[in-house]
C-alpha cells in the first residue's frame, strides 16, 4: 500500500473542482468523491440562505472526508476528492484520513469565477458568497504536497496540469 494517495482537488467554489476531479479519476482509474455530497443538511440550509459557513460548520463535514480518504486507504484504493479545503487548518484535518493526502489547487481570475457561478443552476451555493471564500483561501504553503493549476485553462488542459504537477502517471 505504500504507493497509496489520495488527491484533493482544491479551491473556492466555481473553480471546476469536480470538472477537474472527474477528469483526474478517469484519466487515473482511481475512483472520485464529490465532497459537497457529504454535507450535512445542516451546512447545505445555510449556504443556501445566503450565509456562508464558519469552522464549527465545516468541522464534522471534513471529518466525514478525512474518514472517507481513511476508507479508501483501508481498502487499498488511491483516490481522488473534490473538496475547498480552503484553509491550511482544513488540509490539516484531511491529511489524518491518510497518510499521503496531495493537494491540486484550482486557482485563478475572481471575475471567471463569479461570472461561472452566476450561470451555474441547480447547486445551492450561492455566487454572494463567492468573497467569502476568497478570504478564507490560504493558498497551499511550500510544505505541502501538491500544485497550483490555472482555471482559465480549458478542463483537459487543467487534468494535464495536474498529473504533470504531481509528478503521476495516466492509467494505460
């Protein structure tokens, strides 16, 4: 199992975490969770009504991820997680579930974003909220394993990046 990791496809809200997730997972072979589906209700209420959430919020849901990436570890299985992971303290909490959590951070132009997030239909985060994340972002130190990806690249592009970032290889 010591070739076991898990990548955490990272960034605010609109960057394309599960656009690029589902591509890493398909190029990788390595299954994909989208962790806004771990939410508790509670957390999917409050952003819905405009609020944004605080630590005490996210405490349990990055928990169930950490616990997640702990499963996937347990059964032999790399993987790959869509998750903000906003705040070094967050990536923190992740890093428990395993032992070589890696990080790709989709990062770039605020005004792509907004404009993504207002044409985005059916997800309950709300674009107001968009700054709020922005000032939570603790870009990734140089201490912690992963890269930094360019969302205005086009999806395949940002996949590339992020394989060539890591240092891996596509399932072949």
């Amino acid at each position: 199992m010591a070739d076991l990791q898990h990548v955490v496809v990272m960034g605010v809200s609109g960057c394309g975490k599960s656009t690029v997730g589902e591509g890493l997972a398909a190029a990788l072979g390595w299954p994909f969770d989208e962790g806004d589906r771990f939410h508790p209700a509670a957390n999917v209420a409050k952003m819905s009504a405009g609020h944004p959430l605080d630590d005490a919020d996210r405490r349990p849901w990055l928990e169930a991820l950490a616990a997640r990436l702990g499963e996937k570890e347990a059964a032999g299985i790399s993987s790959i997680l869509a998750c903000s992971a906003l705040k070094r303290r967050y990536r923190d909490l992740l890093r428990t579930g395993a032992p070589r959590v890696r990080f790709v951070h989709l990062h770039g132009d605020k005004a792509v974003l907004a404009a993504r997030l207002a044409a985005r239909k059916g997800h309950f985060f709300p674009a107001d909220l968009l700054d709020s994340q922005f000032a939570a972002l603790e870009p990734l130190g140089p201490d912690e394993d992963g890269c930094v990806v360019d969302l205005a690249l086009d999806p395949d592009a940002q996949v590339a990046a992020a394989i060539a970032g890591l240092g891996l290889a596509p399932a072949g």
